[in-house]
C-alpha cells in the first residue's frame, strides 16, 4: 500500500430537511493513496461532483470523517476555519471547462495560486516554466489563453493545478470536451504526474473508454461508494 492521500469514514451528505430531504451519500468509506490515479463513476445525479467537493473542502459533509494525507480535516465538523487554505495549499482542481483568466498570460495564471500562498515571483515563474516544459507547451508562456487551442489550454489548466504541489488533484470530467485521442492523453498525463509528483489522482468520468487507464475505480451505488479494479486484459494501453 501506498501513503494515503485521502481517506474517508462513514462519509455522509444530505440536502435539504424533512420532506425536501435529499439524501445524496450514506456512509462513504474508501481510501486512495499517493501514486494513484482513481476513476470516480456514477450516473448522472447521483453526487459523483458533490463527493468531489466535500473531498477538495468546497461543500461541507453532513456527517463523517475525512483525512488529508495525515491529517483529519473533517470529524462531523470541519476541524479548522481555514478549508480555503487546505484547498490552496493542499488540493489541485481542474475541470471540464478550463477556467483560465483571460486577460492573464499563460505563465500568470499558472503562477497565480503560488503567489497568492506567498510563494516570491521568481520562484513561482521557474516552477511554472518547468511545469510548461513538462506539458510542452513552454513556447506559450507568454500567450494569452484565446490564442490557443482547446487541448493546450486543459494542458494549461492542468500545469495550474499542480503549480501548488499539491498532494491531490480532483479532476471533475476533465476530457469530457476532448476527442479521443486528446482525451487518452490528458489521462495518460495524469497518470505520469500521479507517479511522478507522488500525488493521488481522483477523476470523475464518464467515458469508460478511460477506465483501462486507471489505477482503479470508484463507484457510487446506491449512494455508497465502492471499489472496483480496472477491467482485465487493458492495462495493456498504458
């Protein structure tokens, strides 16, 4: 077994009361450890984006234990008021849509959360370089996000997530507006950076295609989570 990056005790999350009450996760238990790289599936509606923001400190579990690494953010109440600092300092989102600050260049948006940490200028723009030579796109450091295409700037999204170092990434359907063979790509990517950066990787999806190359999947059945190995005989696309 790996370090654990994540885990989660009789994880529980509820919207509304009395008649409204919609009960969304009944007692998630799992664990993912640094290195992996973790499909999270489930039909549409049945809280795959909620679990992710209650993992990543955005939406406040309604009852349950959480850990980050080593420490226990979450015991039936957030252990401390700074959820937004854990967030920065310890999570990399990316999404379906990349979200970049237009009237940013490249480099800017990449070094923004490190500088917001307090993190100097200098240092951040060498990590960022080194992030864009890494998704090969160093050449659009100095562009703005409109003059590139759809696949450079999820890659440009994806230096963002990771220019914090964080132990985490939580990516939310992440290929969902890429083909193919773009979409093999980012998660072949993901993957790398899993082992590379020694972070745990959990990826929303709903495009099966995906699952081979993953380490494992998650999956939310009748609103428990469930751990399932990847499909035999497909490792082989790694």
């Amino acid at each position: 077994m790996g370090q654990q990056a994540i885990k989660v005790e009789d994880l529980v999350k509820h919207f509304g009361k009395g008649e409204n009450l919609v009960r969304v996760i009944e007692g998630a238990e799992f664990q993912v450890n640094k290195g992996e790289l973790v499909a999270l599936i489930a039909p549409s509606g049945a809280g795959k984006t909620t679990l992710l923001m209650m993992i990543g400190c955005v939406e406040e579990p309604t009852s349950g234990r959480m850990w980050l690494g080593d420490e226990k953010v979450y015991d039936n109440r957030w252990l401390t008021k700074e959820q937004r600092k854990i967030r920065r300092e310890k999570i990399g989102f990316i999404f379906q849509a990349h979200y970049l600050i237009p009237f940013l260049n490249v480099i800017e948006n990449v070094t923004l959360v490190p500088q917001t940490n307090g993190v100097p200028a200098k240092e951040a723009e060498k990590f960022a370089m080194e992030l864009l030579k890494y998704f090969d796109i160093a050449d659009k450091a100095y562009n703005m996000p409109s003059e590139l295409s759809g696949g450079q700037n999820q890659r440009v999204a994806i230096a963002r997530a990771l220019a914090n170092k964080p132990q985490i990434i939580l990516a939310d359907e992440p290929t969902a507006a890429l083909d193919l063979d773009r979409s093999v790509s980012v998660v072949k990517m993901l993957k790398k950076i899993a082992i590379d950066q020694n972070v745990a990787v959990i990826m929303v999806t709903h495009d099966e295609a995906m699952l081979p190359l993953c380490d494992r999947i998650l999956k939310i059945e009748n609103k428990k989570v469930v751990s399932e190995a990847v499909p035999e005989g497909s490792r082989h696309m790694i």
